[in-house]
C-alpha cells in the first residue's frame, strides 16, 4: 500500500490572524511617531503628542517654532534639511522640545526621509529620555564637584604639608640647636666628670632629634621640589624606598637640568611616592626599574616591578591610592596609565606636559 501524503494545494490553509488596522498598531505604540513636512508636523500619534502635553489632534498642523525651544529651532531644522537633501537620509541623535508648560524635554529620534503625499517629507520614531538625560547630567555634576574637591583637598593638603615642614625645619630645628649650643658650652665649662657625660649625653640625643626633625620635613614637603631638579627629588625617594623596603632598584634618567612648575613637581612627585608605596605594600617586588625621560614637549616617567601585579578592571583596581593618583594626573593635564595583570607585575606610565620654570637669575 502507498502511503497517503497531503498535497500542498489540497491541505487546509494555517489559521490566519485578522486583519489589525495600521492606526491601532500606530497608536498603541510606546515610542512617539511623527512626520514633518514644510517645517511643521502634518501627522503624529498620541505618544508623540504626549511628549510635548499635546493631544494628536493639537499637535498635528503645529508649527517646529511651537514644540521646539527657540535656541535649538535652527539646529533641528538643519538636520531636517540634511535628511531631505539625503545627507545623511537618516540621522539618530537627541533633541529638545519644548513641552507646553514651558518646561524644556529631551527626546532621542530616529528620522529618516520618506515621501509623503507625492513630496519629500522626514518620518521618525521619538523616545522622551528626559529623566535618563537630567540623570547623567546630575552624575557629570557630581564627578565634576568631586574632582573639584579632589583638588582643593590636595591643594590645601600641600600647603598644610609645606607649612609644616617649614615650621618643623626652621622653627623646631632651630630651637633643637639652641640646646645643643648651649649644652656644648655647658660641658666645655663644666669641671664636674658627671655633668660633663650629662651634657655629652643631652647633645648626642639633641643631634638625634635634629636629624629626626629633618627626616620628618623631608617626608612633609622634599627640599629637593624646592630648591633642586625634580629628579633628584624623585631619585632621593627612590633611595629612601629602597632603605625601606630591601627592593633594589634601577633608575635611568636621561633628563636635562629644569625645574617644572611647582604644582606640577609636586604632582609629579606625589604619583611617584603613591606607586612606590603601592609597591612595598602590595607587590612583593624583588626588583623596581625606573625611567624618566623628555620626549615631544612631555616629561614621561615609568616605573615597573616584577611582582605579583593585579587586575586593573577588578573593584579593588579602583582602590583610592589610584583614584588619587589619577586625579593629580589629570589636573595638571597628564595622562596616567596603569598596566598590570595577575603574576605579571605593575608598570605605571605617567606623561605630563613640560611646563619649564625659569631659574632665577
């Protein structure tokens, strides 16, 4: 026996849905519809209307001048013409409208040109993204007030740690030395053998504390920012991290003799310390390579360890150290960049612009 098989001419047709006027799906839309034409809007649904307070029948015959804010008008009709003249034929960007409480709206649109009624005319699709627009507008607010104080935080944290140091170096170093002038007078006079080994005793620990209270300047505020090359300021604290920690290192310093401008040595300075730090608490380094060069108009400065490194897209790549450290890069107009990955170690790359300070004369 053959098998029976269905013919495609004599199987009943699959069930059909019915027949949805185009109005309905128009209308029920949750994206505004609009066609433009002669600079006015010969047709929108009730979700465009809306965006603007409107009705579809107020809009509709409304002029751009009414539902576009006057500053903006000429904006949209240069992209309307674009697209009429077919560059580009479609076009994706936000605009503004203007609501009918006065109140401006942003709305993202997407117009391409059609013909409408035998003539050129731009069809589009329109969302109100108002409240996503305010949103980002209020996070760049608060990243700039941040970034803001940011820097005023740094700034007067510099003039704290300069005043300081001063103030230790000069005022409290300067006391230290009266003492131990004086107790060197005292011993020089003193026939006693007892008072003399007191006074021997106080002036050895008086040195002690005078070298201490430079110490505790240098670490305030280096002489060298002031007073030297910021590559000796940079080379000094290399050998301070070093005498720390145990790592040896490596510097090459091909720069010619300058001083940059105080704010941004001191930048400079601050995002080298940080990374240093970073190493010896984080890295387990066995060795660290610095290399400060200027190149094209830019001082260029990297460091690199050979530790344990770590993920910089990771939570923990955004730690404050190097928030901070980006931060004081990007005031002074340099480019920080930090590459590192898992047992592969840390290569820090600062460029920044070179901004020479005259010597005085």
């Amino acid at each position: 026996m053959q098998r029976a098989t269905a013919h495609p001419m004599t199987d009943p047709a699959p069930e059909r849905l019915p027949d949805i006027p185009f109005d309905t799906i128009v209308e029920q839309m949750v994206a505004g519809i609009y066609v433009i034409q002669d600079d006015r809007f010969v047709y929108c649904n009730a979700t465009w209307a809306g965006i603007a307070g409107y009705t579809a029948e107020e809009a509709t015959g409304m002029s751009l001048a009414q539902i576009v804010p006057p500053d903006f008008l000429e904006v949209v009709r240069s992209r309307i013409r674009a697209r009429l003249a077919g560059h580009p034929p479609s076009m994706h960007f936000i605009t503004r409208g203007l609501h009918r409480d006065g109140r401006v709206r942003f709305v993202e649109v997407h117009g391409s040109r059609i013909t409408y009624r035998g003539r050129p005319a731009v069809m589009g699709v329109g969302v109100d993204v108002t409240d996503r627009v305010r949103g980002e507008e209020e996070r760049q607010r608060s990243r700039e007030q941040l970034q803001a104080l940011a820097a005023y935080t740094a700034n007067k944290l510099e003039e704290q740690r300069l005043a300081l140091a001063r103030d230790v170096h000069d005022v409290l170093g300067g006391m230290l030395t009266s003492i131990k002038m004086d107790a060197t007078r005292i011993q020089r006079r003193a026939d006693n053998p007892e008072v003399q080994a007191l006074t021997q005793g106080l002036i050895a620990l008086t040195q002690q504390t005078i070298d201490t209270v430079k110490q505790i300047s240098e670490a305030l505020r280096p002489s060298a920012l002031d007073h030297l090359d910021l590559s000796v300021a940079l080379a000094n604290e290399l050998q301070a991290f070093t005498r720390r920690s145990g790592v040896p290192h490596a510097l090459d310093a091909d720069v010619p003799a300058l001083r940059l401008a105080p704010r941004h040595a001191t930048a400079v300075y601050r995002i080298f310390q940080e990374g240093l730090t970073n190493v010896s608490r984080h890295s387990k380094a066995q060795r660290v390579n610095v290399r400060l060069r200027v190149e094209d108009g830019r001082l260029r400065l990297a460091l690199h360890d050979d530790g344990c490194g770590f993920d910089p897209d990771a939570p923990e790549g955004s730690a404050l150290g190097l928030l901070s450290m980006r931060e004081r890069a990007r005031e002074i107009g340099g480019e920080l960049q930090i590459r590192s990955a898992p047992g592969a170690g840390t290569r820090l790359v600062l460029s920044v612009p070179l901004h020479q300070e005259p010597r005085p004369a």
